[in-house]
C-alpha cells in the first residue's frame, strides 16, 4: 500500500477537496444493475409513491459510494480505507425532470490514530439538507 | 406488522461462493463515477502493492446483499420488504477485496427493534475467503417503515 498522503504531514481539520456528484434516473439505474439491488423505489415512481415516498430516491449505497470516492479520491491508494460507516437521514430525491439531483461531499480530518489512521468525517448535502449522518472513513496512512 | 424480536442471533447459511471479476469492479466503479485507476488498471492496483485491481470500499454491498436478503426474506422474521429502507452501513475491513477473491459471506441478525412503530434489524454479514481469511465485516440496520409514515 502506498498512500498519497502521510499520515505524519496530515492535521487535523485539513478539509479534502469537495465533491460535486449528479444525480439522475439512469444513474440509479446503472447503480441498480451494477450493485444488484432492484428495489424498485429507486426506479419505479408509481411505486415510490404508493409506499409513501415524496418520488423516486437514490439507493443510500450510491450517497454512500460517493462519500467514500471523497476519501478516496484524497488517499490515492483505495485500499487505505479499513473501515467506513455512515447513517441515512433523509432520502436523495430525483425528479424525472432531465436534471436529477445534485449531491455535495465535503470532508475534514477529524482525528489522528494511534495506529497510524487518520479519522476523516464527511457531510453529504442535497439542496441544502444534511443526507448523512455520522459518515467517517478510517484510512491507513503510510 | 411486528417483526418476530425472537429471532436476535439467528445466523443463515453462508451464501455459495462470490467469485470477484475484473469487469464486476470496472462496472461498480463506472457505476459510482470513479475512474480511480486502482479500480480499472491491472498495473496501477499492483504498482500500489496490490495483486490485481481492488472494489472501492462498497463494493461489499454486493456480496453482503447477497447474503443478507435470506435475513430480509425469512418468512419467520416477517419483514414488511415493500417498505424497507436502509438506515445505516458499516464495513470494516481487514484488507479490500481484490479482482480473483472467492469470497463467503454469513448473515447473522445482530439486533431486532421496534421504533415509533418502524420495524429495525440490524445484520452483521462476515465475509472471508474460501481459505477462512477476513477480509471484511459489513454492519447494516434497515427499516421498514411503519404504514403512513414518512421518510
């Protein structure tokens, strides 16, 4: 493994650069067939509505996916991450309007490991709304 | 409809053998907009110290899924599907999953409880190699939610 960062040169509250992701229905669809989960709330909007969502919502794994592409995306080397957790709080809408939604991941340092990790939490925000809650990324730094 | 708060430390049998393919990883990973290399180039991942190109970090959703739908589909827990929606995930992981793994994955229902009439089962799946190897543990509570109630 070797990561682009160190964990001696990182600090804490070091932001990660951001992340803008889009959202649209054939971006869950793709994500359907790619991760093997078919609920149907995440394709079918005459479904969604009859069990009580406000319209289609993108599957939490792909918010989730998206956080850690953040992290990722930073580390250099994927295989850093030895452990990743987050909370679904509020769906991720997308409208069949031709423009989806639009999810915003930020990201800082929260904490330096005794174990050579660097604890990173992550804030995934759509229009505004907080979408994730508790998301942290443990990465293994060299 | 109450879920069977009973069934708390049930394990289901593990589920046959997920063989890791190179196009599986690229898919996810073009599925999650990632162009990381070390998900889509052979050289890259192994210039990383890695035998072949590794699955960004939830890729283990496929596998724990897989395993975990016995847990949702067990006509003893009497899950409401219809209404489920997926309210937390953890993995940790002793090392990523690598292009060639064979991998087993256990479903044990950690936790069941009833919330403001939401049914909440938490799932830990253990997820090894044929060899018996961790390689990582995937934590997921889902929630059916209760008739009428919004997201």
């Amino acid at each position: 493994m070797s990561t682009s960062i160190s964990w001696a040169e990182v600090e804490v509250g070091t932001e990660l650069p951001s992340l803008s992701v889009p959202v649209q229905r054939a971006t869950l669809v793709r994500y359907a067939g790619a991760s093997g989960d078919f609920n149907p709330i995440h394709w079918n909007q005459d479904f969604a509505l009859e069990v009580g969502l406000p319209d289609v919502i993108a599957h939490g794994m792909f918010t989730m996916a998206s956080a850690e592409r953040l992290v990722t995306n930073w580390v250099g080397d994927p295989g850093a991450v030895v452990d990743c957790g987050v909370r679904f709080t509020r769906p991720v809408v997308v409208p069949n309007d031709g423009v989806g939604a639009l999810i915003e991941i930020t990201g800082i340092v929260g904490a330096k490991l005794d174990d050579g990790t660097v604890r990173v939490d992550i804030t995934a925000k759509c229009e505004g709304v907080t979408v994730l809650a508790r998301a942290t990324a443990v990465v293994r730094l060299t | 409809m109450a879920i069977n708060l009973e069934l708390v430390g049930k394990s289901y049998p593990p589920a046959p053998a997920y063989e890791v393919g190179r196009e599986k990883i690229r898919e996810f990973a073009t599925a999650i907009g990632d162009d990381n290399p070390a998900f889509h180039d052979v050289s890259a991942a192994q210039a990383l110290g890695h035998r072949d190109i590794i699955a960004p970090p939830t890729f283990a959703i496929i596998v724990s899924f897989l395993a975990a739908s016995a847990v949702v589909n067990d006509p003893d827990l009497g899950l409401d599907y219809s209404r489920v929606v997926h309210g937390e995930q953890r993995f940790t992981y002793s090392r990523p999953i690598t292009a060639g793994d064979q991998l087993v994955a256990t479903a044990t229902i950690e936790n069941l409880r009833i919330a403001a009439g939401n049914d909440m089962v938490t799932t830990r799946t253990d997820i090894v190699t044929t060899d018996g190897a961790h390689v990582v543990t995937a934590t997921a509570v889902i929630v059916s939610r209760a008739a009428g109630a919004d997201v």
